[in-house]
C-alpha cells in the first residue's frame, strides 16, 4: 500500500473562516437602526446571485427567468409555514430546504424544455417562461394570493433553545447559516466532475459533444442544482418578510439579479457576493434618500461596463496580484489621484442630479430641499455655482492625474508579465 500526502490549502481554509467570521461579527458592526434587515437582504441577495452564477458565469447560460425558481420556492415555503395550524408542522429552520426542494422541483419540471437549446434562444425562453409564470400568478389566487400576495407569520410552533425567529437577530443568524452553508456548497460544486464539464460546455460545447458528453444535459442538471439554491433563497426571503407576493416571479426580479451578478464579476465566484452589497446598497439603502436611485444605478453600471467588463471582482483581482508582486507603492499615489479626482466628479454630479430633480419634480413643495444635511435653493445660483466648480475641478484633475495612472499601471502589468513568462519558462 502506498500512502501519500496532500498538504492543506492553507490559504483556502483562511478565507472561508474569515468569511464565517464576518458573518458572525456584522451584527455586531452594524448593529445601528435598519442595519440588521439590510445584512438578512444582502444575505438571501448572495445565495440568489450565486445560484445564478452558477449558470450564467460557470456555464454560460443567459436566463431571464431565474426568479421563477426562488418566487416558486418562496410560495410553497410560506404555505408550508402556514400549514403548522393544521398540525404539519416543519420547524422554520429547516423552512429553506422545503424552498430548496420546490425549486429543484420546478428546475426539473421546466429546466428539460428550457435547456433544449443554448444561447441567445435558450435566454428568449427563460423570458418567455418568467412572464408565463407571473401571469399565471394573478390568475390562480388560491396559490398566488392574487395582487395582495401570501402573509405567514414566521413565529410558529414552540421555541427551542429560545429561538423564535421573532427577534430579528435571530432570523439574520439563520440566512447567515444557509449563506455559508450553500456558498460552500456552490463552490464546491465547482471542482467536481459535473462542474468542470460545465466550463467545458461553457467554453467549447461542439468538442464536448465530440468525446462523448452529452450538452444538454450538463447543462439540465446545472439548472436543477442551481434551482434548488435559489429556492433556499426564496424560501429565506419569505421568512424574512413574512409575505411572498407576484413581484417575487417576476421579470423584475431576474432583470435584478441579472444586473447584480454581472457589477459583481460573473468570472469569479466571489463575484455575486459584491454584487449583492452593491445592489442592496442601490435598491434598499439608497431609494430611501433619492428619488434618483434607478439613475444613479444605471450610470454605475455603465461605468463599470466601461472600464471594468469584468466587474468589481476583476478590479480587486488585478489590484491583489500587483500587490503580491510587491509592485503597488508604485501605482498607490497616482491611483489615490485619480480616485480623490473621481469622487469630486461624482459629488458634482449628485449635487446636480438632486436638484434637478427636485425642482421638476418636486417643485410644489417649494424651492429650498435639505442635501448633505444643509439647506440649498434650487433658484439660487449658489448650489448650481458649487456643482459646476466640482465637475470643473475633478475633469482638470483627471486629465491631469490620469495618464500618469495610466503609465505606471501598464508599466506594472507589463513587468508582472514578464515575470510570469520568465517563471514559466
């Protein structure tokens, strides 16, 4: 018998602590007002982004219809909840595998048809079949609840340990458990067999057919898999809100996670779980301050498609590699440039926003709005004056500053390049 010894990857098994370890201690960072419910939405926002990255970024598939999967899972979790006055009674805390179950279930179901055929047609029936689902939705109440949704009250049966899920706390706790429990799951799902094939059938689907696998169904018992960790989503949602309404089936609702996925970067795995904080910031944090939210969520997204196509997770990427080559106190200053450079545009360019919108929109409500805490008149010239000056000032500070960015970024690439090449020769 010969024995042999695999050494353990240390650096692997940090990161998944420290990721445990965050999701233990951010209630306690943020622990101030409606931070806690933000953190259960970023929670259920990550498992949902990552079941879609498993077929969108591992296997290239473009769906628009993934919230069929989590809003399904979420209707038959919160029925299920709603059974415990007729004794069948499932504790809340096994409530996201009954939302796991239902959509793999309905991955089975649709997943056969809509996996037929691959790319831009493939991508026009998750369409077609999301908008199905959500008519469906207000034409069979009994199920659905109709425009007003289903309610469930997520305190049910006895506590155990003093757990409830009363307290909000408590119910962050519990997506935090199914968060890591499924993300370590949805990666490990990518060093598999299945997995591995999925990027093969991403990448060349015509020479994997050629050695004998067959594409379809690679890429049908990726959607079950992914349908399942998207019911979890739903169903944790569900417990979280305590209603499931048609909005949970909706395109909307794909349209979201669809965005959020790729600002995140659908190459790396990671990539979600930025996406996620950013789309939550957007949606939740930032509609509650501005009407123009929508707005500002677009102009970021076509920046970073601009100068980022890969997303967030590319930028963070690029940034750990020029400094594990001990190259970034060569690009810190000029990159500090252009990012003081930067946020003075966009300051500039919120100021302006805001007042435009309030003065044609909320005009009646008279001419003076608070922003930033201060008072500022739209008639005046004042604001206006301000806003102008710092677009001024951060366009002469990127043409100043960028190009030298620019310079030493390249520089630095260029000599991690051929630092690599020298190392693989």
């Amino acid at each position: 018998m010969r024995l042999t010894f695999t050494p353990m990857n240390v650096p692997r098994m940090l990161a998944w602590s420290g990721f445990a370890l965050l999701l233990l201690i951010a209630p306690l960072l943020f622990a101030k007002g409606a931070a806690l419910s933000i953190l259960c939405q970023i929670g259920t926002v990550m498992i949902f982004g990552l079941s879609y990255n498993m077929l969108l970024g591992q296997g290239g598939m473009l769906s628009f219809g993934h919230a069929v999967y989590s809003g399904l899972g979420a209707f038959c979790a919160i029925h299920t909840m709603n059974q415990a006055a007729t004794g069948i009674h499932v504790p809340t805390t096994l409530i996201p595998l009954v939302g796991g179950v239902a959509g793999m279930f309905f991955g089975v179901l649709f997943g056969y048809v809509t996996t037929k055929k691959s790319g831009t047609t493939f991508a026009m029936i998750t369409l077609g079949l999301v908008e199905l689902v959500f008519a469906g939705s207000l034409m069979f109440p009994a199920f659905f609840g109709g425009e007003g949704g289903v309610t469930t009250n997520r305190v049910i049966g006895q506590p155990f340990l003093g757990i409830t899920y009363g307290p909000q706390i408590q119910v962050y706790y519990l997506i935090a458990f199914w968060l890591f429990v499924s993300t370590v799951a949805m990666f490990a799902f990518t060093q598999t067999p299945l997995g591995r094939m999925l990027n093969a059938v991403r990448d060349n689907p015509e020479r994997v057919e050629f050695i004998g696998y067959d594409t379809q169904w690679v890429r049908y018992l990726t959607l079950i898999l992914s349908a399942f960790f998207a019911g979890i989503s739903g169903a944790l949602s569900a417990i979280n809100f305590e209603i499931v309404s048609a909005e949970n089936v909706s395109a909307i609702r794909s349209g979201s996670v669809l965005l959020f996925v790729f600002i995140g970067g659908i190459g790396f795995f990671f990539g979600p779980l930025l996406g996620a904080v950013v789309g939550v910031f957007f949606v939740v944090m930032l509609s509650e301050y501005s009407p123009a939210w929508q707005l500002y969520l677009g102009l970021f997204f076509l920046v970073l498609v601009r100068f980022a196509p890969a997303g967030l997770a590319s930028l963070l990427m690029l940034l750990l590699r020029v400094a594990r080559f001990g190259k970034f106190g060569r690009i810190w200053k000029p990159l500090l440039a252009v990012s003081f450079a930067t946020l003075v545009g966009v300051l500039g360019l919120v100021i302006c926003i805001e007042l435009l919108y309030h003065l044609t929109l909320d005009a009646a409500n008279g001419s003076v709005m608070r922003l930033f805490g201060f008072a500022a008149d739209t008639h005046a010239y004042h604001p206006w004056v301000l806003a102008a000056t710092l677009l001024l000032v951060a366009s002469i500070g990127l043409r100043r500053q960028r190009p030298g960015y620019l310079a030493a970024w390249h520089e630095v690439n260029a000599e991690i390049a051929a630092q690599l090449k020298r190392g693989a020769a």
